[in-house]
C-alpha cells in the first residue's frame, strides 16, 4: 500500500530494481510478489499487500514493480490470480462474479502484468470462480491467461491449494507447491498413463519450467538477466528513506503546523506505536528486518537540541510487547538477543545458537529436527528490567507452552490452532504470568513449546505491568508540557494480516480517547497513522495535522523524521477511500454465505460506489495535501477515435512558497452511463516537480480500453463511442478543470 501511494512508477521500479539485486544476492530466483487484487473491502486483512482500489493504478504500480525485479534477473510472482479479495474462508469460498466485472475491474493488473512487463510466473489463487476452483479453472487459466493473453511464464498454485491431479494437470497449472507431496507426484503419472491428462501438457509444463530457469540462471551455461548481483548486497538505506517518505499522505494540516520549526524546544511522543510501531503486516509477507524502527532515537537525531519524552499512552496489542532493545541477552555469548536451542525427544540439542529477536517463525519446520517426535523449541535470555514492580511474561505459540525463571516453573498450558494456519502464526495463543522484578537485577527467562504442528511460532514478551487509565494519564501530562505532540497510532502487531480479515475500522484500545485528550491538551498534536488500511478517525477535526503513514518498512522513524521537518515532503497520495465511518463503505464485508462470495456492487468499488451512493468519504482516492499549493491552470485533450488513445496535456502552476511535487490525476465519465457504471473512472496520473511559481505542462495518455466495456454476449471489448467529460485535479473529489470530447 505504501508503494503504490507514492503513485511514482519510476521511483518503484528503482526500489523494486533493488528488491531484486538483493533477493539474487541471497540466492532467490523467484520472489512471491506482486499482489496486485483489487482491494474491494476496507476490512481486508490482507489489503495492507494490495495496492489499491483501482484497477489503472494498481496495473501502473504491478507493471514497475515486475520490471524492476525481473531486470535484477529475479522472477516476479503476480498473485492471487483471481478474486482473492477475502481472507475469510479464503481457502474454500466461491467467487461468483460477472465476466464483465472481472475483465474490467479485477484482470486488468493481471493482464498489464503478463502483456506489458512478460512476467514470469502467475500464482493460482485458492478460491474459486464462478464454481471452478482457481488451480483447476480452465476457462481463466488456458483459456484466457495463457491462449488468450499468450502466457509465456509459469502457472503456480498458493501453497496447499492444488487438491486435484487431472483436472488441475488439464487445466493449466505448471507447478504446484509446497511439494513434493501433494496431488500431483506419482499421481500425476498415473492420470497421464490413464489418458487422463494428456502428454502434451506435462511437455508444455516442462518446456515453461526450463523457460523459467533459463531466465534465471539455473540451467548449465545459462546466466541470470543483465544487471544481476554475484555478492551479498547491502540495503540501500537512502533509498528507503525516499521512498517511504514519497509514500507518506500528509491528510490535513489545516493552520499549516507541518513542517516543524527545527527550534522546537520540547515534544512529547505519544501512541503505542510510537512504543511499537508496525513496519510490516503479518503472514508470510514477513521477513527479518536488517535494522529496528526506533521513532524517539530518529526524532532526537534530526532535533538534538529538542527534549523529547516518550509514553504509550494506551495498549493495543494482543500479546505481551516485546522487551525494550537492551534489555535482553544471549546467556551464552552474552550479547543482545536471544538463545535459540532445539532438542529432541531425548532431551539433545540438535540446534543451538544466538538469535537477535524476541520471536521465530518456521514455515516449513524445524531446521535438523523430525517433526511430530516431541521436539523441543527453547528461547532463552536474561533479562535486565529498567523498573521495579510487577512485569507480565508471554510465551506465543501453539502447542504445550512453559515459562521459567531463574528455573523456577512459572506456568505452563496447551494451546490449540483455531482458524487459518497463518492466524496462529500472526496472532498466537499466549501464556501469560505476572512477576516481580527489580530494576537492574537481571532474570534468566526461558521459554519452551513442544509443538504439534509443521509451522511453528515461538515469541517472547515481557513487559512492566500498567493500566490504561494511569498510561492516558501520563501522555496527557506530557502533552501539555510540550511544545508539540505527536501520536502515532494504528495497528497492533498481527492485527493485518494474511489468514483473516478485519472485524472492525476502529483504532483497537482505547486510542480514539487518547488521541481526543492529548488534542485537548495541545493544539499543536500532529496524529501520525502507522496502519496499512483505512481506520476510523472520529478526532479528524481536533488534530493540528495527520500524516497517513501505512506500514512502511525499517526507514519508518529517519523517513518520518525528514517529512515532520520537512526535509522531505509527504509525497503520497491515497490509492483507496477512507469511510467516514463503517456504514459508508460501498463494500464492507466480505464475508461468503454457504460457500459463496457474491460480487453484487459490480463495478461500484471504492472510489466508483462513493460516487454512485453520493457519499462523501472522510478523504477521498487520491487526496494528499504536501507543503505547497498547487493552481490548475488549463486542460487539453483531441478527439479521439473509436479504440484510439487520448493524449491529454494539464498545465498547472506552483502557487506556494516552496518546492514541492504535485499528482496530477485525470478522470473519465461519460454521462449517459446508467448507475450500474461508474460515474467517472481515473483514466490517467502523471507526476511534477516544480519551484515556487513555476508552471508545468504534464503530458498523459488515457488508454483506448478506458472507452470500452467488454461485451459478455460477444466474450470481446466493444467501444463506446460518444460524449465523455474529461476531468483534472488533486483528487477523485478535488476536480479542477473539465473538458468535452468526443469519440468515434
């Protein structure tokens, strides 16, 4: 979501180019990315991955993504192919969706992807469509992906969803994963000797894999692609830096609080997240970051003159939080981290060695260890508390749970898996036991999990034990003392993620109330958002400033830093709506019932059912303010022929008093279009830099197929000629100019 909020298809292509040289730097050939479905609910809990509502957006952001990796020689994996658009029943729900919605909504990125960029590979999603499930869907798989769309690449399927042989073989999937068991194996042999699944599918099936490691580099005399790295690549941390602050949307900022004076004496940092700050959504998306977030350290650094108090201020997470860095050591080596010890049924250590974080994820079981043989997984640290008085101490994972200290058996219990696998793994059960520590005085704490499961998650959390009342309290205090306050709110860890949706917008805790009171407090209270999807905002209008700030990655608090100051300008732009509140969505809910997920809004998603509804979102698609002030001064565009394109030139001007970057967004509408279509559509975005009162002409092409709709009588695109309005301006709600034009 971040990634496609800077709506900069250069800047990602650079960022994905790195992505890439990194990953072939590991020895990756094939990353699983990107997800380019549609995001039809806010609810979503998977969204935060998407990137956007729209269709042209999404395709524009998938395409750079694809080219950037696959020029670094690594294959891209545009996924889940197709109407993956809920994480509820995800593996069984059947998309029932028009022929007309799907090619005009949510194929496009898929189809951009595969035409534009020649991806390499398409993941099968594990839902089905229109009754088919979307391993062995014939008509979208060989039908329109590859004989339509002349696939070239490698179909593969989500793990775990292929459940056939034949029919998935016929279908059209090439490889299916995990492996090597599953449906496929010997089995697959057997339906070919049968006649069941002919020949020459597994030679195509071959031919598209030995395609594939051609292109990567894994065949005898083969090389990767132009521009592959041969040695470990370091994170390019400037580059980071830019991005997530070009994905920041700066909401409001109304008395013009933001940038900050650098004299700021005082600022009180307040908000879970500023304590916790989410730089990635759960599920298998996750990765070890090369460097910790740490909001406080960044903000003194670019103000070393400013004194800064920190407070949470109220608790969101699920699970105890994690230790403070520096608070916990190997016993072993003694330095910062963890000890990591697997040990057989026998009790024998079969793998010991330091780990640097508080939590691990296997995905595909125990390094040296035999699954199901009563394994041991042990953690453990010593553990220096900064204050004395109660501590709570979790241990997360499913299976039989222990915590010790000093060897003392502090509790233990049995913990099951209840939903989707991923959900344990995002969100575990937790074991929890208070304790009295002194500050200072280190504790050996360990904890074990017997696991009875293939993905195993082990976490750690100690943390000293407070109330919500007392931590308000306390942020208020600080608030009022300081010159500025900023709160960074949003998401608990695991609260997005893959394996489950959303059950609510709201801030989780009691975050709506702290943001409301430390407002009160100070005026100048600057709300920073650190959540990948839409959140209820019922203090939008108490706030001197809000800053959306996604889940952007390790550069958070140096990127967050640079845009409080402005160093750097909130460059982003919203690529969804955000409600005013629940009832306004044009889809909230993606729940199916008996089996099936009906797509009834049509084409009325995001941005296109608030039109319709005349519902006004709290920020629309494509809202962001940045730090100066931009004037729409003209629109041109010529007539256009029938499967023409439209070339459109906007010229606007720098108003303000300082640099700054400008979106500019171009919408479609043809005013005969019944309510069943959209009112108008995003036919084209370009990007500017300008100097205060320089004017700049940006060019933009609105495609042919935006003047199209696809015949389901015909199984074709059909042209809509006729009158169309053409519209410019800041967002899909902040329209500028207009002008006629006709087609055909």
């Amino acid at each position: 979501m971040a990634i496609a909020a800077t709506w900069d298809v250069e800047l990602v292509q650079r960022l994905t180019a790195a992505l890439g040289r990194e990953a072939r730097s590991k020895g990756v050939d094939v990353v699983l990315g990107p997800t380019v479905n549609i995001i039809r609910t806010p609810m979503s809990g998977r969204g935060f991955e998407c990137f956007s509502e729209d269709p042209l957006l999404t395709a524009r952001i998938a395409v750079a993504y694809v080219r950037g990796m696959q020029g670094a020689g690594v294959g891209a994996t545009v996924k889940h192919f197709v109407a993956n658009d809920s994480e509820t029943d995800r593996h069984t729900y059947d998309a029932r969706v028009t022929q007309e919605v799907l090619r005009e909504l949510y194929l496009p990125p898929f189809e951009a992807c595969v035409l534009e960029a020649d991806v390499w590979l398409v993941m099968a999603a594990y839902n089905s469509v229109n009754g088919a499930t979307m391993t062995a869907n014939e008509l979208l798989l060989r039908g329109l992906l590859k004989e339509e769309w002349g696939f070239e690449g490698v179909v593969v399927s989500d793990w775990s969803a292929t459940t056939t042989t034949a029919p998935s073989a016929s279908a059209g999937l090439d490889l299916v994963m995990p492996g090597p068991d599953g449906p496929w194996g010997e089995q697959l042999v057997a339906a070919v000797r049968e006649g069941a699944v002919a020949e020459s599918a597994i030679d195509d099936k071959v031919a598209r894999l030995l395609h594939l490691s051609r292109r990567v580099g894994a065949l005898d005399g083969a090389t990767p692609d132009p521009g592959a790295a041969a040695e470990r690549v370091p994170v390019d941390a400037a580059l980071l830096r830019e991005f997530t602050a070009r994905s920041f949307v700066l909401l409001t900022n109304p008395g013009g609080l933001l940038p900050l004076e650098a004299n700021v004496r005082s600022l009180a940092l307040i908000g879970p997240n500023a304590i916790e700050p989410q730089t990635q959504g759960g599920g298998s998306v996750r990765v070890l970051p090369s460097a910790r977030v740490d909001l406080a350290a960044s903000l003194q650094a670019a103000l070393p003159k400013t004194a800064i108090t920190v407070d949470q201020g109220c608790l969101t997470s699920a699970t105890v939080a994690a230790p403070r860095e520096g608070t916990l050591r190997d016993p072993v080596t003694g330095r910062p981290g963890v000890r990591l010890e697997i040990r057989g049924a026998n009790g024998d250590a079969v793998y010991d060695a330091p780990f640097p974080r508080n939590a691990v994820t296997w995905w595909d079981g125990l390094p040296n260890a035999v699954h199901g043989s009563g394994t041991t997984i042990v953690m453990r640290a010593g553990y220096r508390p900064d204050t004395t008085g109660t501590h709570v101490i979790g241990a997360a994972g499913v299976g039989a749970l222990r915590i010790i200290a000093d060897g003392s058996l502090l509790a233990d219990t049995k913990t099951a898996l209840s939903g989707d696998v991923v959900e344990a793994l995002s969100r575990p059960p937790e074991l929890r036991v208070p304790v009295e520590l002194q500050a200072g005085r280190e504790v050996l704490v360990s904890v074990e999990l017997v696991p009875d499961q293939r993905f195993v998650m082990l976490r750690l959390g100690i943390a000293p034990e407070a109330g919500d009342d007392e931590l308000i309290e306390q942020a208020v205090r600080s608030a009022a003392g300081a010159e500025v306050a900023v709160v960074v709110v949003g998401s608990a860890d695991g609260e997005e993620s893959e394996g489950y949706d959303r059950k609510t917008l709201a801030l989780g805790g009691r975050q709506d109330e702290l943001v409301t009171r430390v407002s009160a407090a100070n005026p100048r209270t600057i709300v920073v958002v650190n959540s990948g999807m839409p959140v209820l905002m019922p203090w939008a209008n108490r706030a001197a400033a809000i800053v959306q700030g996604w889940i952007p990655g390790q550069a958070f608090g140096d990127a967050l830093a640079d845009t409080l100051l402005g160093a750097a300008e909130p460059g982003g732009r919203l690529p969804l709506s955000m409600p005013r509140a629940e009832a306004d969505a044009p889809v909230l809910h993606a729940r199916p019932q008996g089996g099936g997920l009906v797509y009834a809004e049509g084409l009325l998603v995001g941005y296109r059912g608030y039109d319709r509804d005349g519902v006004e979102p709290l920020f629309a698609f494509g809202h962001g303010l940045g730090y100066t002030s931009w004037e729409y001064v003209s629109l041109a565009a010529e007539p256009v022929a029938v499967n023409g394109e439209l070339d459109v030139r906007v010229t606007v001007r720098n108003s303000g008093a300082r640099a700054g970057r400008e979106v500019v967004q171009v919408y479609l509408e043809r005013p005969e279009d019944g309510p069943e279509r959209p009112l108008r559509t995003l036919g084209a975005f370009g990007i500017v830099d300008a100097d205060p009162g320089k004017q700049v002409e940006v060019r933009m092409t609105i495609p042919a197929r935006a003047f199209m709709r696809f015949d389901e009588t015909a199984r074709d695109w059909a042209p809509r000629g006729g009158a169309y309005t053409i519209w410019a301006g800041r967002s899909s709600r902040d329209l500028r100019l207009n002008l006629r034009v006709e087609v055909g």
